[in-house]
C-alpha cells in the first residue's frame, strides 16, 4: 500500500494554494488557528428514515457554508429520486455511492460474510448508475457497508468491480485494528498493492455513531485493549448531543495535532435524527471545525489532493 507522506501532502496543498501554517496550541482552544488538515462531513444515507433527516442536515450545512459528501444507497436512492435531487443537488455536495443495497463486500469479523461475486458486482455497479442517473454527474468514491479494519484490502472481487466500473476511490476502511472500534485516524493510502495504483482508499474516522447511541446492537466485544486511544471510549452508551460531540472533538483535535491530511466521522442520518432531532450534535460541532481553523471538503476533493501527489 502506498501511503501519502506529510511532507508529499503539504507540497500538495500548498501547490493547490491552501495555506499550511505551523499548528497553534489547540489544547488552548484558540481560534484562527491555520492548518493543513480538512475537515469531511460525511453522511451513510441508507435507509428510508435517512430523508427528512437530510432535510434538517442539508440545512444546518447552508447555514455554514460546509461542504459535505452523502454516500447514497442505490435502493434508497431509488424511493425518492427526485426528493435526493432536490435536496443534494447544490454545489456543496458531493453525492456518491453506498453501494445499491448495502451488500458485505468482503468478510467482516461482527457482520458476517461477503455476499456472492454476482451481488457484490451489481450493488457496484448498480449504485454508481443510480447516482450518475439521478443527478447527471459523475460519481467517483463508493463506501462500502459496514467497512473493515483492512479496508478492501487483499479482496480481489471487490476491487476488480469498484475498478473496473471508474470508481476512483473507494472509502472501506471505517473500523480500528482487528474488527475494534473506533476506527483510527488513519491516512488516505492507494491500492498499489492490490494491483490498482490509481485506485485510493479515504478512511472514515472514530466511531459509527449508531453503535455509541444502541441505535445499532452489537454484543461482542469492540474495543482493544491496551486501546490505542482510550480517551474516545466512553464508559458506556451515550445520551446527549453533548455527549456525542465531546468524542467528536478528540478525532478532529488529534487529527490536527498530528497532522493528519483529514479527520471525517461516520455517521448515518436515520440514526443522527432518532437521537438528536434538533441535530444540536452538528452545530456543535461544526463550530468547533471553525474554531480549530479546519478547512471543510468533500471526499473527491480530498481524492484530488492525494492522487495528484
Ligand atoms: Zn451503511
């Protein structure tokens, strides 16, 4: 796997005329703070509750002016093509593809095992369709359900669809090492090993909210230990929006203070909106992405910026 350095993505960002100052004390919570890393507000659209939560969430995002990429299953897509159309159609957005119908791409320790060759190949194919259909422009990234700790990593099947239908990057690396959560802030890296070099995997970072809300049940075990980052594991289900954003912050605060190119949560709107109607959790954090001076993209955005690296 050929992982993108600091030193290639500050050359990167600089030639793109973004500026890269030296980061300030963050533990100070100074604002104007400048640094290189974006910001990704990203959202798993994935089951029919997920529209008029996209509603309230598309609202708090003109609000702010922060771009966002939703990654769209094909099916729910599908439902309500022109309400999506309406809503995502604006140039804030990226839409892309959540696969058709969330099919297990690979074989995933908690969720089981990878569907058939002929599924996998169609939730490919038919999900970047749908999206190319509905809002006449290209789709370029696909998040797989579920994700893995390796992202797709080592799955001939998978790679050799996503590849082969114009994916140019694929987000699938959405848990922390052995099947643990959260995922790690780990930096972009291309399929070179796999045999697909301009192929590039964006990591989603931190937990998938649902599973911190019991939104989603899953009565394994989920964490390391010793952890690799034990301030973000609370000590039990969380409750209030401030509770969630509290986590927030430590991802997009380490992300800075380690440089990282981008920090980018794993949410899903049916569960955001059960939780937090208000979607209180967003402007808060979005504030917070202001007040650590992080720059707001989209997954293609952040794509070009390493690709061309
Ligand atoms: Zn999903």
């Amino acid at each position: 796997m050929q992982r993108i350095s600091r030193r290639d993505f500050i050359k990167t960002t600089i030639a793109g005329g973004i500026g890269t100052i030296a980061l300030n004390n963050i533990a100070k919570g100074e604002g104007n703070t400048r640094t290189m890393t974006h910001y990704i507000a990203a959202y798993d659209t994935e089951s029919p509750n997920c529209l008029a939560a996209c509603r309230k969430i598309v609202d708090i995002h003109r609000r702010y002016e922060i771009p966002a990429t939703f990654f769209i299953v094909g099916k729910v897509l599908e439902a309500s093509p022109n309400e999506y159309k309406e809503l995502l159609n604006n140039p804030l957005f990226e839409v892309a593809s959540h696969t058709y119908s969330h099919q297990m791409l690979k074989d995933h320790a908690i969720g089981g095992k990878a569907a058939s060759e002929d599924k996998i190949r169609d939730d490919i194919l038919l999900g970047k369709a749908l999206v190319e259909r509905v809002f006449g422009r290209p789709c370029i990234g696909i998040r797989s359900g579920w994700g893995f700790d390796k992202g797709l990593a080592g799955a001939p099947i998978p790679l050799k669809y996503i590849n082969e239908s114009g994916f140019q990057y694929v987000s699938s690396m959405l848990w922390g090492p052995d099947s643990s959560l959260p995922a790690l802030l780990t930096e972009p890296f291309s399929y070179s090993a796999d045999g697909y070099p301009k192929l590039w995997e964006l990591p989603g970072h931190g937990w998938h909210e649902n599973i911190l809300k019991k939104n989603t049940f899953i009565p394994q075990r989920l964490t390391l230990w010793p952890s690799p980052m034990p301030e973000a594991i609370p000590k039990g289900f969380i409750s209030t929006p401030e509770e969630e954003f509290a986590i927030n912050r430590i991802f997009l605060e380490k992300a800075v203070e380690s440089g990282n190119s981008y920090v980018s949560l794993i949410w899903h709107p049916w569960s955001l909106h059960s939780f937090d109607p208000e979607m209180k959790m967003l402007e808060l954090t979005f504030a917070h992405v202001r007040k650590l001076g992080l720059k707001s993209c989209t997954y293609t955005d952040i794509f070009h910026k390493v690709s061309s690296s």
